[in-house]
C-alpha cells in the first residue's frame, strides 16, 4: 500500500506527530512531506492536497485522509495484525474514550502551553482552567493505566493509538515543567524513549532558526 503523508514543522506541529506516531505503530512504509506552517503560502500549498488546509493528511489509495484521528483509525482497520488499540474489549473502549475526550477538548493547556519541542521553560501566569486541564490529563491516564489488560510502561501496558495522541502533551508537561507525581513523570519518559518520538523530537530540533 502506498501511503504519503503531509505534515507540518516536526517542530510545532502536535498534529502531525500523532499522524507520523500511528504510522510507526502499524509499521506501514510511507513517505512524507513537510509543509512550513505560518508562510504566506501555507495555506494555498495545504489546499492543493486537501479543502480542510490542515496537516495531517494521509494520501492512500482510498483517498486523501484529513484529521489525525480519522488517519490512526485508518491505519487500525488497514493494519489489523499490528495491534493499534489494546485487544481487551473493555482497555479498547477506555483507550477509545480518552482518545476522543483529547482530540476534541482541552482548549485552555492547547491555547495556552503551544507545542514546541525546544521549549524549557516553566509555565507563567496561566489561567486556572490550564491547571484544571492539566487534572483532568492525569487523572485520564490514571483511569488508562487501571484499565490496562497488558504489563508495559505505556497508558495501556503496551504502546497504542492512545500513546501517540497523548504525546505532544506528554511533550507539553516535560517542556514547559510542569510538575507532575512520579508515575506520571514516568510515563512521560516512556514517551520520550519511544524510538519513533526520539526520531521525530531529533528531526524537530534540528529546524530550529531555520
């Protein structure tokens, strides 16, 4: 199967660091194409590929895929044997559950803790609906971890789809120094020993000042 992803900077683009981490997570050969966000043709350039002119996309046979979510999706039906949700009916559900809670809320840590991996900076006079966010994260990956049906360091025991949505705000919490209880700070270097993350926050790095 030929599959092209199109992305934005490694190095701001929570988005298409999902994408790139689902991809990883099925084992699916790709190739990719990174377009540089906030240009003065950014978006001219995004809607050649797709009318949403947002990254991810995921060109495939069957189309042209927009939305990091409708692309992990994808790749767990294409993909089966890889195991990209947890096999337990009940750890899939939760997984699903936390995914989709994610994907479409937590505006306040997004709006104000922007992704950006050469961060390191701690976080200065923020609302309090970023903390409360940043309660209701935890607590999700506490609620992930006790439906866990496999042994591993991952939300699931085993590294899925979940891991890769979670990530840029693993990424959030590490950068911006947010103090978090050891279990929590555990899993975040989990993340950050993820090979497929190393290979992306190494990629991200090296577009600083470019």
């Amino acid at each position: 199967m030929s599959l092209h992803l199109i992305i934005g900077d490694k190095l701001y683009s929570s988005w298409s660091l999902r994408g790139a981490l689902a991809l990883d997570l099925a084992k699916a050969p790709y190739s990719e194409e990174l377009i540089k966000l906030n240009q003065p043709d950014t978006r001219e350039r995004l809607l050649k590929h797709s009318p949403t002119g947002k990254v991810p996309l995921l060109k495939t046979r069957h189309g042209t895929i927009a939305d990091s979510m409708a692309i992990a999706e994808y790749l767990a039906e294409q993909f089966p044997d890889a195991g990209l949700w947890p096999s337990d009916v009940a750890a899939r559900a939760q997984a699903r559950s936390a995914c989709a809670q994610m994907h479409a809320g937590f505006f306040a840590l997004r709006a104000n803790m922007p992704f950006d991996l050469s961060r390191d900076a701690p976080l200065v006079s923020a609302p309090t609906e970023v903390q409360e966010d940043i309660e209701r994260v935890l607590a999700l990956w506490a609620q992930c971890r006790a439906a866990a049906s496999d042994a591993g360091p991952f939300l699931f025991g085993k590294v899925s789809l979940a891991d890769a949505v979670f990530a840029p705000i693993a990424v959030r919490l590490r950068t911006y120094q947010v103090k978090v209880p050891a279990e929590d700070e555990a899993y975040i270097d989990t993340i950050y020993q993820w090979p497929a993350f190393k290979a992306w926050q190494k990629a991200g790095l090296k577009e600083v000042g470019q």
